[in-house]
C-alpha cells in the first residue's frame, strides 16, 4: 500500500470508508441470498493485485471470503484437465472467492515465457469463454479486472522493491525475466481481450499508475455492477448484562508480559479510538 | 482495528515496521530452509484474532502464507476423525499456515454451547496432546495463542458492532450466547489448558484489553521463538532498461474511467509515498 | 454376476479370456503414453453396471484404475457448480477412471424422481455437450455406455434381490420408485440422447438382458475403439536366485490358524492351478 | 485368483459363499449403525492382497465400500506430515475402507529400499501405535492383516508374472529389488510387528502360500471379530405391476449389434443361471 499518488493517506481511507461499508452491505446480501461470487484480480506485476485483494478481505468475513493463490502445479496436475484445479475452488452458497491470478496463467505468464506452447494457449482461449459461460449460466457473478501499469512506474516499483527488504519476497525470478518482456505481456493481453472480453464476462481494465486511485476504481466499479443489495439489518436483541462484568482469571498460566512500549506512552492513559 | 489503546495510528506503525521487517525475514527462511509452521489463534470473540492474522497475512507472500477459517462442519464431516478435517490443512514444506480458531472448538465453543457432549470433550483432551505431539516430531513447529480480554471491554466491543454496519457481520448469533457465557469459557480455558499447555506445545496468553499493544506483544513473541532466521538478501542481477520505458496501449479494450476525486485533488500533482 | 444367459460361466470365462489380454494391453499403453480414460456406466437399474465395471477393475492395476461412485451431494455440494464434485475425479496422466453413475444423474434419476426441476435439466443438457467437448479436446478419451434391459428382465432381477440377502443391499427405496417410471426413464433417456450423443462424445447402448453378453459386447467395443496398443513387453532381467528359496519366519507373532477345510480336502496336496 | 491350492474352483466357491452372506449382512449393520471400518492390507509381493481386496469389494455397495491405493508421494506430499494423505481417505459413518498397501510403507518398502532413513522410520515406529490409538478410540474400527508366502511360492507367482502378459503390469521394478530382500523383508516385518502389534490395534498375520485358503481364513476372522451384526432384513413393499412389463424402446440410437458368439451357442436358448 504505497508509491506515489495524488491522494495522502487520510485522504484515501476517507474516500475507502464508505465503499467499505457498501461491500459490507453487499456481503450480508451474498450470504443471505445464497450468491457466488468469483472475482478474478490478473495484470502486470507490481501493478498492485495483492493491495486490492487485501482492500476485499480485510473488511469481508474469512468465512465466507477466500483468496485463492495457487502455487505451480504438480507435475500431476500439469497432466489433468488445465481448469480442474481451479474448479475445486468455486465457491458454494454465500461464498466469495477472490483469485490471485487464476486460469488467464495461460494466455498471461505460460504463453509470454514459454511455458505453455502455442497449440495449448490456443486451445486455452478456445475454451475459456464456454468455460466461463458455464459457471455464469449456473449463477456464478464472474468479475475479472486487469490491472495495467506503464513500465515507468513499474520499474520504479521493482527498484523499490530490490531495495526494500520488507518487499523482496515479491522478487521472484519471473519478475526479471518479465521487465524485459513488458511488452510481450501487452501483445500477449491483448491477444487474450479479443476472445474472452465477452457479454456474459467482461474485462475491466484499470489503470494503477496510481494505486490509491486504482483500488477506488475497481471497488466501485464492483459495487456498482451488483444488483441493489441493500438489505434492512437484522433486529438484534441486546438485553444489558445482569450483573457486573467479569474479569479474564488465570490459574494455570499467566499471560505473556506485555510488549514493552516507550515510557512516555507506558504511562499514558488509553486513547481514543483512531479508526 | 481500532478500540481504545495507549498508542495512536502513527505510533503504533512505527512500533510495528520493525516488527514486520524480521517477520518478512524469517518467512524467506521458512522457505528456503523448507520449514513448516502452524500458528493457532484462539480465544474471545472479540479479542482480536481477526486483525492479528492480518498482521501476518498483510506482509507475507499469499502463496507461501494460508489462512484457514473453516466453515461448520458438514454431516458427513462430523461423523468423521474429528481432527479429520483440520489435518487437510497442514503445511507442506516452506508454508505457513494460520488458524483462525482451530481443533480446539472442541474443548471451547462446542462445549460451553453444548455441542459436543462431555465424553466427546474429555476424549477430545484426552488426545490432542499426543496428537500435537505427533506434529511437533514430525518437525512442524506450532505456536498456540489465545487472546484474552476483560468481559467490560467485550461488551464495548460488541456494542460496537452491533451499532456499527460495517462491524454486524462479525456478530453471529453465538456471540449473543457467548457473551451469557463469559465466566463458562474462562472455566473452559482453564481446564483446557491444564491438559494441552504442554511443554513441547505450549500456549501463550496475550492480553488484548489494548488491541495494538496486544498484537504487538503476539509478534515480538513468535519472532523471539524462532531460532536466528537471518538469511542474506539474495543478489539479484539487476540491469537497467536498454530502451525507453513502454506505456501501456489498448486496442481492444480502454481502461475504466478512474475514480472521481473531489475537484481539488483531482488537479494536483502525484503526492510522495506515504508508507 | 448371474441372470440367464446363452452362455454358461466356462464359456463366459473362455471369451472374456482374450479380452482381458486387451484390456491389459491396452492399460499397459495407457500408463506408457500418458493416456487418460474416462469411462461411463450408465444404465436402469439391475441392468449390470456393477458386474461390467468389475469386469475392467479385476484385472487392472488399482494404482491406475479407479472406480468413481459419488455418495448424494452434500447441501454445500449441491450448492456448487454441478460439475464440480465430478471434475474432481477427472484422470491424471495414465490413468482409467471408471464412473458408476456420472453427471447424467441430472438428466435421469434427478429428473425421473424430481430431484432436479425442469430449468436445471434443460441447463444441464445444455451444457453437458460443451463440457464434454473440453475435455476431449484437452486429449481425455471418453467413452459413455448405456446398459439397457426389459421391464420384464429386471422384474426378474428386483425379485432376485428382494429374495436374495446377498443382493438386498442393492435395493434402495429409489429402487422401489424406479420400478414404477420404467416407461419415464425411457423417456428421458431419449431425450437426453437427442443432445448428447454427439460426434466427439457418442452414446453407446447396449442391451444387457443377457449380462454375460453384454459384457462381452461393451468391452469388444472399447477395445476396438482405442486405437492400436500393442506394445511390445518390456524385458525383465530375471535371474535365478543365488541362494535356497527362504521361508516365513515368524518370532513375534504366529499366523492365524488357517479355515478348516473339510476332512477330505484337508488331507489332499495341493493342485493344480484352476485359472 | 490363481495358483495352487488344496481346493477346487467349485468348492472354494462353495466355501465363500456363505461367508459373504454374512459379509453382507456385516455391511448392512456399518450403514444401518454408522459404524466405520478401516481393513489395512499388507504383505509379501504376490501374496495376494488384490484378490483378497477384490473378495471384499465384490459384494459390497461400491458406495459404501471405497479401495484406497494410493500413488507415490508428490514432492510436496513427501514434505507434509507423513500420516496426512492417508488420513484424508479415513471413512465417514457407515463406511468401510480397504487400504492396499497403507501408511505401513514406511516400515516395509521405504525401509527396505532405502527410501526412508533410519531416523524416519524410527520416527513413524513410534508414532503409529498413538496414531492409530487415536483411531480407535475414536470409534473407528481397525483391522490390520499382513498376507505372508514362502519364497519358494512368490518365486513362482513372480514367474508366473513374468510369462503371463496379462499379469505381467504386476511386476514392477521394485518387484525385481524385492525378491532379492526376501529376508530383509522378513526382519522388517517382525520389528514393525514389535512395536505396532498392540492390544487396540493387533496384526493378524494369515499363511497364503495357498490363495484360496488364505482368503477363507482372513475373512472368517474379520467376521468373528466384529461383534454380532444380525439385523433383521427389512420388510419391502413390493406390489406387483399394474401393467405388462414394458420393452426397451429407441428412437434416437440403436443399441450395438451383440457380441458375435460361436454359432451352436447363438441359436440356443437362454440357460438357468450359474450363480
């Protein structure tokens, strides 16, 4: 959650906050109708796919929201049927599954480096919109946004993170390979809208030269294409508690001392909340 | 996260970076090295378990990191090995794997509520220490927190919820129980930990009457328990460009227009990065 | 494996004999190419899946040939895409997966009995054929028998297995519905033929009210349809041992004293392999 | 379902038959009761734990009775707990399931051809007896029989392997290893029996240098361990139709021409079934 933007970062979760609570709203609405949703997050690296996914999961209930990030497939699962496994991972009943990358592998990183050859992304482009069609016809609500950057910015990105410890792990060797084939990647994307930005599961594409700005597109985008889900709260009834509140007692383990802060605010008295 | 603390936002931000770097580093051990881990988080409802695991989910690689928050048991599920289903979810080499709430419904939740019947949780103890002794020979190294909290500072807690729409989600109908309950689970726990703390498993306590302090207290500890994870930084080669960077261009499809910005920031200039 | 038949079992079994042979070598070729076979058994009930499924799991490897017999869905599964709890089972490379039942339940029983409503049977059908298409277009092979009877036949049959304690495990309630709907079995199963017996994924019927010849006849038929298998044998370098042949030894425990035959045979030497 | 034996097809047969009588009435007292049964076959190379697998799964409900053979380990199985993958296969109520081969690998083939070290199977000898404690205690009934044969006998059946093609995918290179470790195997076993053979969870050792005999023995002491399983046969509204019996009807597709027979056996008539 960082680089430059036009917005500060108050300004930005003031922005975020009620889009927040619509998809909260929308969450309650996809639980208590049965809904499924899948929302497929692909684009250029570092153009910041794990920043919006976190925008999703940090407000939505790990219960019911899943992120799925699979890793390279077995040399079993490279034999079966390219979608199974990610089929096994379609949500059921109230279910909202969010896909760190997802079966577009195929036409994005396996066609550009090699992986795949040119008969299985053909053949993979064939299927993918019957495929897709499938799910959507059995009620699936199919999301998928593309993430675009221009190579300026991430350039800048991958320097940050070559010399940010904290974000090495994004480092992978792909990642170098893929700068140099930035626009390999854009032939190879564009290849891919032609045939499977279709009526019944459109491409959105969103700029994240801007991060901040970006993830305010894509979430109201996403809000504003689910039907009204505004549905009236449920009545809760909340009878005071009848006697003095308890206090946590140990007898067979103490807990841990706590993290020792700086002294000036060791002896400070609780604040206020500050979100 | 939020609530009451002795930290604001800023400060506590600047108490966890450093925090978060070694954990950064000790997840490029994890996997280099082909470690497992398995951190349990249990406790009350409320306490904060939720915003804890963000705090390691947040800076880890998703696909080295999972969160696992398993739904009800189906009919089929429970009539099965009731350790069964959690086993799935263990961590193969190089994975870390977080537990929100765990096996441990058993001697907590499911006993306090009644649904699990005093044979079933005295079996349940019976077996969960070998069980986890069983995981630790294997060289799976497993952290076991429950975050506690005052029932005065519960109550707030719910009471924020059930005003806050954003929050309702997080209040199931249990919880209208449990909070009835405050004085059975602090029983439960007692009794549960006089057979499961044990030494090659042991449980940590963590008070989280202070959220931020309480998630800071949790880190620092699992960070001190892992033996030195200090790897160097790999050396990555790292040319510059031997051509001008490339923009994005679009032939199928134009980007989303981009989020609406009040006037006057939509005219300025990219701000420096605040993170 | 019984009924009237033209055939008595020692003419049964000299047929079978070379077909087995087949089926072994084609099995063989299968694991070598990194073949993958899907094979459905559809059929009225009594008609002999079971007997016909056995007859390929006798006589190939369990390691590579799995008999696939899904219980009901679960409420979560039947929540799901309808595919899905199916594609789970789909063949790695080298292997026979064997479907007793399949997807077809939906067009069949589901519809028969009501289970599934008018809208989802049509959806299904029309699905179904592109489904099907996917998968053989990713290089499954897959083969779809239906086991037809007379009414008449399985009267007999049912009878068998309502007199028959061995059998009688086979007689659900369903079975007692089924009965009844001959004639809308019948029916759905011509509709359901109209749009899935298709050039990629053709139906094959085949009248079990002789089982011993249907069998004969279903398994004729994929053989001859799997093209040339023939592989020549690997050879095995098999040297005599160097030392006496050894024998059990037992210190711990003693083996189980053997049934006890009758007095006549308990007394008689081996003899001669009967197979 | 070869070789020789002290008995005669017929009269082996003979002998069987009431003994699956009673299976079948063992499984019908596993569904109607919920139990859950777990069977672990292991033993020598060509002993014969197909065929006996093979006596379980014929007259048994495909689903309620499942085969477990499971592949090599994937990479990433291999780092996961050793336990996990079998596990995942353990029955749910009502359910019985036959392990060919099981977790016991670890002791007999890992140990013997070097795949697993010293310390791995020290590890896993004394981790299974509490593992499968768990098990028992859980409710799940465990039976654990290791088929024995002389050397003498497995020279035979693996020559038997080697010239017969339909037989010859049962020889496997380990195969080829194994016989030369014939006494190695022997020494294996008896530590393995050592310390796993338990009072909860005994091994039942059974003789099958005679096949037929050994399958007889092993299934009569399954049936006299569990306790008595009669339940009377439920009563089964069976009218007769009210109407002729209807034929097979097709308008869309004819079924395929019958399996030619030998012309003195296609003009007669159906004979009295075999079974």
């Amino acid at each position: 959650m960082s680089g430059d933007s036009k917005l500060n970062r108050p300004e930005y979760e003031a922005l975020l906050k009620p889009l927040g609570k619509e998809l909260v709203s929308l969450s309650r609405w996809v639980g208590e109708k049965g809904k499924r949703i899948v929302v497929i997050f692909e684009g250029r690296d570092t153009a910041g796919k794990g920043g919006s996914i976190d925008m999703f999961a940090r407000v939505l209930n790990p219960r019911q929201c899943r992120v799925v990030a699979l890793p390279s497939p077995s040399k079993r699962e490279q034999s079966q049927w390219y979608f199974q496994r990610y089929i096994d991972h379609l949500p059921a009943a109230g279910e909202i599954v969010l896909f760190d990358r997802s079966w577009y592998n195929r036409a994005g990183v396996e066609k550009v480096m090699g992986y795949a050859d040119e008969a299985q992304v053909e053949a993979f482009l064939k299927a993918v919109p019957e495929f897709e069609r499938h799910l959507v016809d059995d009620g699936i609500m199919l999301f998928k946004y593309w993430l675009c950057c221009d190579q300026s910015v991430q350039e800048l990105r991958f320097g940050n993170r070559l010399r940010n410890p904290m974000k090495r792990w994004k480092l992978s060797p792909i990642d170098q390979q893929a700068r140099l084939h930035y626009d390999a990647y854009t032939e190879a994307r564009e290849e891919m809208l032609r045939v499977t930005h279709t009526d019944f599961a459109p491409w959105t594409l969103i700029e994240f030269n801007d991060q901040q700005v970006g993830r305010l597109t894509l979430l109201r985008d996403f809000l504003d294409r689910v039907p009204d889900t505004e549905l009236p709260l449920a009545e809760i009834d909340w009878p005071p508690l009848d006697h003095e509140p308890s206090k946590e007692r140990y007898s067979v383990l103490q807990p841990l001392e706590p993290y020792k802060l700086p002294d000036e605010i060791e002896q400070r008295d609780m604040i206020h909340s500050w979100d």
